[in-house]
C-alpha cells in the first residue's frame, strides 16, 4: 500500500516542516525526491537525511514565485531523475494579521508564493508529468497544500484563507482541465488543521497578539481544544496523506479536497 517505488517527485518547500517529512516519507515509500525551496543550505540538509537513511534526494533551489525557477527546477529533476510523475505545490506562507492591517506589500507576498507559486508549479510541471502520466496506469499526480482555511472562514485571518479557497478550487479546476485536454494526471488537495511546525508557532504567536493576551501557549492551548480529537497535529500527519494522493492507491480520485483536521471542520 501506498508505494511509491520508481517515482520521481518534486516538493516545494521542503526544506523543513510538511514539506520535508513528505520527502522522508515518499523516499522511504521507494521514490526519488527533489526538494526545492529557497532555504538551500536547509534543503541540503533535508537531502543528506534522505541518503543518510539508504534513499535517493536532491536538493535544488527554487522560489515558486517565478517562472525561471520553476522551469530550472523541472528541468533539474528530469536531468537528475529522467522524469517526474509527482509534484507536490507544498510551498506556502501565513500571514497572521486582520484585512483591516495588512498591507498591499504583505498581500502582494502572500499571493505570490501561496497561489502565484501553485499555478507556475503546475504550468512548468504539467508537460513532464502528462508525458510520464502516458506510461502509468493511474497517470501521474499534482498534491497541493490547502488549508481548513481553504474549506471554512477564519475569523483573525481572511487574506490568508482567500488564498487557500484559491488553491481549493484551482486543485478542481486543473482536475477537470487535464480531463478535458486527456492529460493523465490527477490533480487533488489536502487541508491540514493546524500542524505543529514552524508555521504553526507563528499561527499561535499571531493570535496571542491579535487577541491581545500576548500568551503563546495559552493561544496554543485555544487551538489544541478546537480540534475534537485532542490534539494538535505533526508534519507526520499531512506527509502520509500526501504520499496516498500521489500513490495509485488513490488511482480514482481526482478533483477531491483530502481534509486532515482532527475533526475541525466536523463541527
Ligand atoms: N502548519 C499548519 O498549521 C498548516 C495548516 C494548513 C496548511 N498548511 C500549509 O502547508 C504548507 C506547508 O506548511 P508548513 O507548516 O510546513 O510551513 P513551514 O513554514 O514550516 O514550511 C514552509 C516552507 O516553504 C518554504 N517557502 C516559503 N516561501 C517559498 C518560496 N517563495 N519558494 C520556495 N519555498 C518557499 C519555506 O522556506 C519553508 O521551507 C503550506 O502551504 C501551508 O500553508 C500548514
């Protein structure tokens, strides 16, 4: 189940976090895995990991929000690996601040890694993902980081939330787009609840400070006890989703929003 052996997949950002525990769990699984993202030096790092641990990785700098880096990333992973089946849109920012208090700089930002980056990733990925999807049963497949954010509102972050409903409708769309232009890759979405990563402290130091408390752990606190099963979620959670999505284990689904939430968004 769930394997992935003689696959090539690209992953945005992951250097650290979701990102870098989907490239230890997709290496392990059998694939050959490049990482991109503009921490290099960490991207190395995450690699070095990877064949430490007996798997194949490669780090590559990339910064989703142009084209040139993402054509010089797809062109780096057919050079090292011969083709690409997977990519994996993982790349994203959080914004932690009102629509009253953000700027046209922080919005500009936050646009163009969290949807800018998704779109160019799938443009300058797709023909090498169609052209390997020829060969496979189940085609290749595109895995995109959403959010709950992406599914429901967010009361303390509605900038943030308009970009991750972006990506949900966006996985849609493209589903339904390669269907149409016969392109065999399967294009689906994953909506994390809150994940215990880098990105994650910054969710509970953001609202310690827009609520006004200033207490970290207290906000951390708030956010274990809105998911019902009791706890925060780990990069491990999101990772094994992700390697089922991009698996042929899940060979029938394209144009579908996998949630991981801990029950979140059952309430
Ligand atoms: N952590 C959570 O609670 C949570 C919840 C829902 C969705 N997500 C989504 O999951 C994805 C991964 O989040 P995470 O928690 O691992 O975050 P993280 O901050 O730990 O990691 C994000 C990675 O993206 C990289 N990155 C940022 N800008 C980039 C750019 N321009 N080009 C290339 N790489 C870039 C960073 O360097 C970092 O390695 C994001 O899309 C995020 O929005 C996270």
């Amino acid at each position: 189940m769930n394997r992935l052996d003689g696959k090539v997949a690209l992953i945005s950002g992951a250097a650290r976090g979701i990102g870098a525990e989907t490239a230890h769990k997709m290496a392990a699984a059998g694939a050959s895995v490049v990482i991109g993202d503009v921490l290099v030096d960490r991207a190395r790092e995450t690699a070095k990991e990877i064949t430490d641990a007996g798997g194949k990785g490669v780090a590559l700098a990339l910064d989703v929000t142009t084209e040139a880096s993402w054509a010089a990333a797809a062109a780096g992973a057919t050079k090292q690996f011969g083709k690409l089946d997977i990519l994996v849109n993982n790349a994203g920012i959080f914004l932690g601040k009102d629509l009253m208090d953000a700027t046209m700089e922080e919005w500009g930002r936050l646009v163009a890694i969290n949807m800018t980056g998704v779109w160019l990733g799938t443009k300058m990925c797709a023909p090498a993902l169609a052209e390997s999807g020829k060969s496979s049963p189940h085609g290749s497949a595109i895995v995109n980081l959403a959010s709950i954010a992406g599914l429901v509102g967010s009361q303390l972050d509605p900038l943030y939330s308009m970009t991750k409903g972006g990506v949900t409708l966006f996985t849609k769309s493209t589903a339904l787009s390669f269907g149409r232009m016969g392109w065999k890759i399967r294009v689906n979405s994953i909506h994390p609840g809150v994940i215990e990563t880098d990105m994650g402290a910054q969710t509970f130091a953001s609202r310690a400070r827009q609520t006004g408390s200033n207490d970290v752990e207290a906000a951390r606190g708030v956010a274990m006890k809105q998911h019902p099963i009791g706890r925060l979620g780990v990069a491990e959670d999101i990772a094994l989703g992700i390697v089922f999505l991009a698996s042929d284990d899940a060979g029938f689904m394209t144009g579908s929003g996998m949630v991981i939430d801990g029950g979140l968004t059952a309430q």
